[in-house]
C-alpha cells in the first residue's frame, strides 16, 4: 500500500494478531520516531483454539502443513480512524467485505479497498482472491461497491496518480498452481471504468509502491506466491511513468 500522510488516519483491515504490536508514526519533519497511541483493535492474525472434539474448521480456513495453529481465521472489516491533533482512535462504518491482504488509497474525499483474499490469511488453496473495489466516503462515512477490478488478486501494491489508481503485481494460485502478477490495472473513479496499462517488468507481491511526481516506483517484494515454496525476496527497483 502506497501512502502519504492524510490527517485523520484511517486503518481499514484485515485479520487479527495474538502478539502485542505498537503502532508508530514517523515523523519525516523530524527523521525519527515517535510512540502514540495504540489502535483499538490488533489488526493481524490470531488462531483461536478449537474445544476438544469440536468439528475441523471448513475448508479454506485450515492452516498449511508445516504451520501450527489452532483453529479458524478471524476476517475483519474493522475501520478505524487515528486523529492526529488529539492522539486518539474512533471507530467508522465496517468495511462490508472482510478481507486481509487488500490494498488502500485515496483519491478525491474517498477510500478505496481494492482486491486481496478471503478464507484465510494464507494463500496456496487455502484462501480465494477476490476482485472487490470498495470505496469508503470520508465525509459520510458511508461505503459503496465499485466496478471490480478485472484480475482477482492479493498482495498487491497501489498508487493513486491524476485522479486515476493503478494496481500493480500480486499473488493467487488456481487448484494446484501458485504464481505471482505483472498486472498493472488501472481505475478510474470518475467514470467507474477500469483498463489494461503497461505490465510490470518483474512479477512480484509484498512489494512497496510509492508515487512522486508523476512516476510510480515499486520496490522489491517476492516472486514466487506465499505457499509455493522457500519465498524469492527480489531488491528490484522499477518505475512507471503513464
């Protein structure tokens, strides 16, 4: 997820951690670090355990060989927003398709959820990608669903450039075959169209986007999907310029 800094912040997410985890702001007028307050909610993944002799979670939600959990996956739809000027959280309108591994940005007034995967945390049979476009009203506090994006993809990364957003790279897998995107899909909120620009040279998901100026920078990820094996960390650096 490309991003800049908006005031209030809103976190939209995901699923749900068992760990104690902080959430930090960098300060880059400063070039350090500063500690505030914790979100309401610990938006990664928790594993809840099951009672003795309870029936195995559905398909989608075990976890893979080799992995020890406990139990089901909890999805959130949860959002929350930090308030800069006060150092508190509050809690929005639920986004109405619970999902981890989405990408988020805004453009003009407006959140955008689009993508990522649900049934598990995990991917490699044990989730489905989906193609949700979700868009959040900042000032309504209200959600409506959007034209889906035309790749159902997870693991992607995002940037928002003249009005228009551009979703780059992924993962999925398809029975018994994982692989990893070059897609670059954009959308265009104004007329609620999407279209086909140019791929990414390196496929990849997990990647970080960035957008200065009026180029896109994508920065490193992982080539081959989660659950397709040891993961493949690449330290590319490629632009796109529309």
């Amino acid at each position: 997820m490309g991003a800049t800094r908006q005031k209030p912040l809103h976190g939209a997410e995901g699923f749900q951690c068992c760990c104690a985890l902080r959430r930090q702001l960098h300060e880059t007028d400063k070039w350090g670090w500063s500690l505030l307050l914790c979100m309401g909610l610990i938006l990664c993944f928790r594993s809840i355990p099951l009672p003795s002799g309870s029936d195995p979670p559905p398909q989608g939600m075990q976890l893979p060989d080799g992995l020890v959990g406990g139990g089901p996956v909890d999805l959130y739809g949860t959002l929350e927003v930090f308030d800069i000027d006060t150092n508190a959280w509050s809690k929005l309108a639920p986004m109405p398709t619970p999902r981890n591994h989405h990408s988020i940005t805004y453009v003009d007034g407006k959140l955008y959820a689009i993508g990522g995967r649900v049934g598990s945390c995990y991917s490699g049979g044990w989730s489905s990608n989906v193609w949700m476009n979700e868009s959040y009203d900042i000032a309504t506090n209200t959600w409506a669903t959007r034209a889906p994006m035309p790749t159902a993809r997870s693991g992607t990364g995002i940037a928002a450039l003249e009005g228009k957003i551009y979703v780059l790279g992924g993962e999925g897998w398809v029975d018994d075959f994982g692989g990893v995107f070059r897609a670059n899909e954009v959308y265009d909120p104004s007329t609620n169209t999407w279209s086909r620009a140019a791929r990414m040279i390196t496929p990849r998901h997990g990647f970080a986007v960035a957008q200065v100026g009026k180029t896109i920078y994508a920065v490193s990820g992982v080539n081959n999907a989660g659950g397709a094996g040891t993961l493949s960390v690449v330290p590319v650096n490629e632009i796109y310029e529309p």
